[in-house]
C-alpha cells in the first residue's frame, strides 16, 4: 500500500522556521528564517542539517522518573506526504506570502526569486533531500534520526526553511516512545504476576480524543499510541494510519461500547441500578465498559455489581465479560479498593504465579489519572497485594497524547555541513552555558555495530566491517516521496523485546 494522493493541504510558503539555525538570530524579528538565505556566508551552495533527540547528560532537578533513553521514531512520513511531496509551490502561493511578509517585514525580505526558481526549474517540487531510519525504529538518544540537505546550489537555503514543519515529528516521536515505556512497564508487571503477555496491546487505551488540541493533533497522537497498542477511542488516528501508513488489518485499533457519566445519570440518582442493568442488557455478546463512579463507586462494586445485578453478570462469558470503570479518586487506592470489594462478592481464583484473578466473566478499567507514573505506581500496589494485572487495563488521555513537549526528549535540528566556495566545511554549535546543546559535525550516518549498539559517524569514517551499512534511507528526493513504510512494519519495528522486559525483572 503506498498512499499516493495529493497533499490535501500543501505547504503554505507562510509557514516558516521561528526557531534557530545555522545563521543564528535575524536582526530583524527574532529567529523567521523567511530572512535566512541572505545571512548565509556568500558562494554558499549546500547546507545540510540533521535531527536528533539529544541526550541528556546533566540531570535536571525537576526529572520525570522515567528516563526515555530510547525513542520510536515515528511520524516523518505523514509529514512527507502531507505536506512535501508533489508540487508545493505555486504562483500564488509566492505572490501571497510576498505580501504577508511585506507587511509583517516592514521590508521586502522575502525570497520571491528563490521561491521562483524552484517553481520554473523544478516545476514547483523542493529540491531537498531527506535520508532518516525506517519509522518504528527504536534508537537511542544522541544519534541521528535523518538529515536533510539542499540538492541544488541556488537552493542552500531551502535546507533550514523545511525546518519547522520537520521538527513537529518531536510530537508522534514523543507519543509512541512515552506509549512504548508505558507497555514496558505493563509487559514486566503482567509476566511477574500472570506468567505470560497475553492482551498487553489492549491494556492501555487511548482515552485522549477530547483532551488534545485539534483533531490534528488527535490523529497523530492517536496513530503513534497505536504503534504499540491496539486500543483507542481516538477513531482519528485510524484514518491517518490507513491514508498514510496502511495496515493489513482492516483497521489498526479496537474499541468496546462503553457507558459514559451522562447515559447513567440521565436515568436519575435513585436509578443507578436501572441504568446499570439496561446497558448490560443492550451488549450481551460483546465487552461492555460501565463507570460506575456517577454517585459512590464502592457502593456500586458491593451493591449494585455484587449484590443486585450479580446474577445478570454471572452469566456472561470470558469474551463479554461486564469491565467496571472507576473514574474518580486516588488511581491507586481505589483500584485496590474496587478489587478487594469484587473479590469478596465474586469468587477469585489464583493464577500460576500465586496471584488473585477475577472471575472471566468480570474486569476493571481505571482510565482517570493515569500517566506513566500512576501507572508504574497502581501496578506496583497491585502487585503488593497480590492482585495479577491480566483482569484489568488502563486508559489515559491527555497525559497520553497532549502533556508532552519538544524538551521531554530535547529533539532538535541543528545544521552540520556547509559547502562554500567548493570547499565542505563542517559546523557545529556549542554553547559555553549549556554542553547539552553541543551539536555534532559534519555529514552524518546512522550504524548498528555487531554488539548491537548504535553509533552516529561522520559519514565515511567507519569501517564498514566493524559498524555496518548506513542504517538512513533517501526517503525523499527533489518532491518525490523514495521509500515508505507500512504500519505493520513501524509496528514491528517498535516492539518491545525480551531485553526490555528483562531490564525490569530482577
Ligand atoms: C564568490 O564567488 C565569486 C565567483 O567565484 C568570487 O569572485 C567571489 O570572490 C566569491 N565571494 C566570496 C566572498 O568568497
Ligand atoms: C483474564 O484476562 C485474560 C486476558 O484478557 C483472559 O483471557 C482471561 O480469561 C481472564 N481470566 C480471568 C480469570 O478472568
């Protein structure tokens, strides 16, 4: 499946790099690299940059306990296809963004004979090319991720211009790794207490559709949850993984129907039950979710599931078994306190590793409060008190696709390579205040060595039996999109190996 369709919305000339580059600040309004191509060494002819998640060698005080020392590259496709590929630049496009910037100058800044030139030589197509690891790859921090270079002398400048719209990758990048520590942490504590991964893609739903900012956001965000798992309400994310990646499932995520607050209380306090009982009824044959925290939820576990209603739930089956929904209160206290009360009123069993299991018939989903911390914390009291994570599943929002920014992982684009007057020049920057921001040398290649560590080199500098092939592909060439991935590949890529399972298990 290669998704050939047109950008729907190609790139406005209007959204240019605010951050920083090669050339520094213009002097003008800060950082727009609308102005960049006239503050490049004169005779300039390439520019070549690259990204990174830079590593963080001096701990910050304020630190996540979880130190993403990987990440899932993710995301650059959509990207690419979105937004690069095809004919970009028009003629109106060049005469609308000469006047905004006119305007927004003061001054006549902006390149309308750069911009011209690609439109007549290149029939509007960016004369870049774009080398980058295959997506799902799972990378250490500090090494490149891909790098980008001019590929026509006239256009040095367009390098540092395709910066911003580059850089959103952080944001898919940052999903699927934070989603990818989350099923590692889920991976360790479902093989301590249930002896096998069984439903570890289903144990952390996507609950983030109304959290994030745009339905945008909502289809990466969701599509990079979906790297790693399979569950998702966030439908958004199916459309971007079936127009941009392509599965050969019909579909890349599932979900179950689920009550929400309004469809329990709209029958009225003193109606709980009732509305409990209806809903159960309506879904006899498949998983039905019910919050069940409208009112008192441990009232609810013991009354109404375990006293009222215990017979109706009896009845179904391990493939439709009733999954209660708390959705208030401390995560972990009230995880443990609806399972200590299901588990008096239904019988439990214990599991091969000596731990408590709920009827088949019965689950639970905490889905309020959960980010990577409460989740490292709920399944560690689980675990305490001896309850096996299988019967139970996780759903987060808005710390899962929107509490997340550029600096979790530092990722960041940074120019290397110059060619002036003929002769290369390798660049770099390295901030006296700050030796985290040094950024690397020269052109870059991407090797896994036979002990399988990975390395970034100047390219041409490794001995090719000692690191291997350059693991970076021409993914785009001069508006042509040269190598795509599909989502079971990005899928495959990122899973979670027995070495990242074991890390925990000790
Ligand atoms: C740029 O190139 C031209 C033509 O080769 C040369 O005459 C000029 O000196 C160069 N400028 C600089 C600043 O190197
Ligand atoms: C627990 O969950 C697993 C995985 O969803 C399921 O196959 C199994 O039937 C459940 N076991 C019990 C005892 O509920």
């Amino acid at each position: 499946y290669l998704p050939q369709q047109e950008s729907p919305f190609p790139i406005s000339l209007l959204s240019s790099s605010w951050c920083c580059s090669c050339s520094g600040g213009s002097t003008l309004t800060g950082r727009s690299s609308v102005t960049h191509y006239k503050q490049y060494p004169p005779n300039t002819t390439k520019v070549y940059s690259y990204f990174e998640c830079r590593e963080k060698k001096t701990e910050s005080s304020k630190s996540w306990k979880v130190k993403y020392d990987t990440t899932v590259f993710y995301g650059l496709q959509y990207i690419l296809h979105k937004y690069l590929k095809g004919k970009v630049v028009t003629l109106a496009k060049i005469q609308e963004a000469k006047e905004v910037y006119r305007e927004h100058f003061q001054d006549d800044v902006f390149n309308e004979k750069g911009w011209k030139y690609i439109l007549e030589k290149y029939d509007g197509h960016l004369p870049i090319e774009i080398k980058a690891v295959p997506e799902g790859s799972v990378i250490p921090r500090g090494n490149v991720l891909f790098t980008v270079e001019s590929t026509d002398p006239e256009c040095y400048w367009l390098t540092n211009w395709v910066e911003t719209i580059l850089v959103q990758v952080w944001y898919p990048i940052t999903v699927a790794t934070n989603s990818r520590e989350q099923k590692k942490i889920l991976a360790r504590y479902l093989l301590e207490t249930s002896g096998n991964l069984d439903k570890l893609e289903y144990k952390l739903h996507d609950f983030g559709y109304r959290g994030v900012s745009s339905q945008e956001t909502a289809g990466i965000g969701a599509s990079a949850h979906l790297v790693n798992f399979k569950g998702t309400d966030t439908v958004a994310g199916i459309g971007v993984i079936k127009k941009y990646y392509g599965t050969k499932d019909p579909v890349p995520g599932y979900s179950v129907p689920a009550a929400e607050h309004s469809t329990i209380t709209a029958w009225g306090k003193d109606h709980e039950r009732d509305a409990f009982e209806h809903i159960v009824r309506q879904f006899p044959k498949v998983p039905v979710s019910i919050v069940s925290d409208s009112y008192d939820i441990f009232n609810a576990c013991e009354k109404i599931w375990g006293e009222d209603l215990r017979s109706l739930i009896e009845l179904r089956s391990a493939d439709a078994p009733l999954i209660i929904r708390p959705d208030s209160g401390d995560p972990l206290d009230t995880v443990l306190k609806v399972l200590e009360i299901l588990g008096k009123k239904f019988t439990t069993t214990e599991n091969c590793k000596g731990y408590k299991v709920l009827p088949p018939y019965l689950r639970v989903i905490q889905g309020d409060g959960v980010d990577i911390n409460t989740l490292q914390n709920i399944v560690e009291g689980m675990k305490k008190h001896r309850w096996s994570v299988e019967n139970v599943s996780f759903g987060s929002g808005g710390a899962l696709l929107q509490k997340l920014t550029r600096d979790l992982l530092s990722c960041c684009f940074k120019c290397s390579f110059v060619v002036t007057n003929g002769l290369g020049l390798n660049v770099f920057k390295d901030p006296v205040a700050d030796p985290n921001k040094r950024s690397k040398k020269g052109r870059l290649s991407l090797h896994r060595t036979s002990t399988g560590d990975f390395q970034t080199l100047e390219e041409g500098k490794g001995d090719l039996e000692k690191y291997g092939p350059d693991l970076l592909r021409t993914v785009f060439r001069n508006g042509l999109i040269t190598k795509t991935y599909t989502f079971d590949e990005v899928r495959d890529n990122a899973k979670i190996r027995n070495c990242d399972v074991e890390e925990f298990v000790n």
